[in-house]
C-alpha cells in the first residue's frame, strides 16, 4: 500500500480527496487528509503568508506519521506561491524536517504537472483576486513556464470557492483560456475540480491541471507511485 498524507487549510473542497482515490486504478494507494489552522479565511497576502506559516503546518505532521504517510503535501496553492519562489522551497524544507518525510506544495505541484504533459505556456484561471493571482504567474515565470494569459475572479474566501459547482468550473476554465496556452490551470484547492476534469479537457480541447489534482499526483510522485486513471485527466494518463 502507498499511503499518502495531505495538510489541508480548513474545509472547503477536501471531498475531492476520497474521490480522486476511488477514481485511481490503483486500489492500494491511501490519501489522508489533515485539516490545518487555516487563521483568517481571505484571498489576501498578510492572511495567505499567516496560514501558511511553518508553525501552522508542523502542528498537524504528527497525525499524518501516524497515519503511515510516506509522503506529505501542504495542499493550498495560495498559501505557498505568496512566499515567492525561494520562499515556498523554504516553507517545504521546514515542512520535510518537522514531518521527517518527504514534503512538497501545491504551487510545486503545478510546475512539475506542467512539465510532466509536456506544456511550456499555459494559461491561469483563478478564482482569487487579481494581485494574488499575479503571484502565481510570477511563481510560474520563476519556474522557467511561460503564462500566455491569467485571469482572476476576485473571490475572497476559499468558503465561497467551495460552493462553486460545475457550472462556474467550466465557466472560469472556458474564460481563463487562450489559444497559445497548451495547458490551462486551476490553481485553488478550495475548488472543487476532481468530478469535471474530463469534461473540462473536452471543452478545452487540451490538458486541464487543477489543484487538488495535481497536489494528489504530487504526493504520489514523491511516494515513487505513479498511479493512472482515464477519469482524472491528460496528468494521470502520462507514465515516464
């Protein structure tokens, strides 16, 4: 078994954890979510530096070493990316000592799915304001992946991207394309994306990574697990 523990900001879209294991061909991987201290619920820098603070996330490590995590995930993308791109390797090099495991984030996740579909410009559509969904293509720009497009939704609170349903999914990832871009990227965790991703790839007519996708396939990368599955998109259909 391949057990796999994610540190999870509060309650919004963790529902799509259970889901992406079910949808997984492999019946033996566990993904485990640990809900952190997610402080003051708002799509703004001094509140997203706070929740992603290294004493918030190495508080709830010892319940994912219980679980028999192999691998651990800080699953929020905003809360990472705003450190900037040193910053966030910082943050999981702090998360690796306090867990004793291998660690990585959301925001990392996106820049290694985006390698592995083999994309170099993608477009962002995101739910957050503008100014934070900037940090996100700079974090991008640093990883070396050129952003032909991004567009913010100016949602303040991951309770309010939680309720979105399929519809306002496809409507943000149909207005955040653009022609040039070979992938499009869904960066929230608090969206819930792991039911539409096949649909949204049909709509767009290319990949389509979104946050709690890609954070699942990062944590099994990490595990050495490379699990596949027709139902959550072009990123589960690649193996080296």
């Amino acid at each position: 078994m391949t057990a796999v523990g994610f540190l999870y900001p509060g309650h919004s879209a963790e529902d799509d954890y259970p889901r992406i294991e079910m949808l997984l061909l492999d019946s033996d991987v566990r993904l485990y979510v640990v809900h952190t201290d997610i402080g003051e619920d708002a799509h703004r820098v001094d509140a997203l530096l706070e929740m992603g603070s290294p004493a918030r996330l190495a508080a709830k490590v010892e319940e994912l070493r219980l679980a028999g995590a192999e691998a651990v995930v800080w699953a929020c993308t905003s809360g990472s990316f705003v450190f900037g791109w040193d910053g966030a390797h910082e943050q999981v090099r702090s998360l690796a000592r306090a867990a004793g495991l291998p660690a990585s984030s959301t925001s990392f996740a996106f820049a290694h799915a985006v390698r592995e579909v083999g994309a170099a410009r993608v477009a962002v559509a995101a739910t957050y304001p503008d100014d934070v969904a900037a940090y996100f293509t700079d974090f991008l720009k640093a990883a070396g992946i050129e952003v032909v497009a991004a567009r913010g939704s100016g949602i303040i609170t991951a309770a309010e991207v939680g309720r979105w349903g399929r519809e306002e999914v496809l409507e943000l990832a149909r207005a955040g394309d653009h022609p040039d871009a070979e992938a499009v990227l869904l960066p929230d965790t608090a969206l819930h994306t792991a039911a539409y991703i096949p649909e949204l790839e049909e709509a767009l007519g290319k990949p389509v990574l979104t946050a709690n996708q890609v954070t699942v396939w990062e944590g099994l990368r990490l595990a050495g697990r490379r699990a596949r599955s027709k139902r959550l998109g072009t990123l589960f259909a690649t193996r080296e």
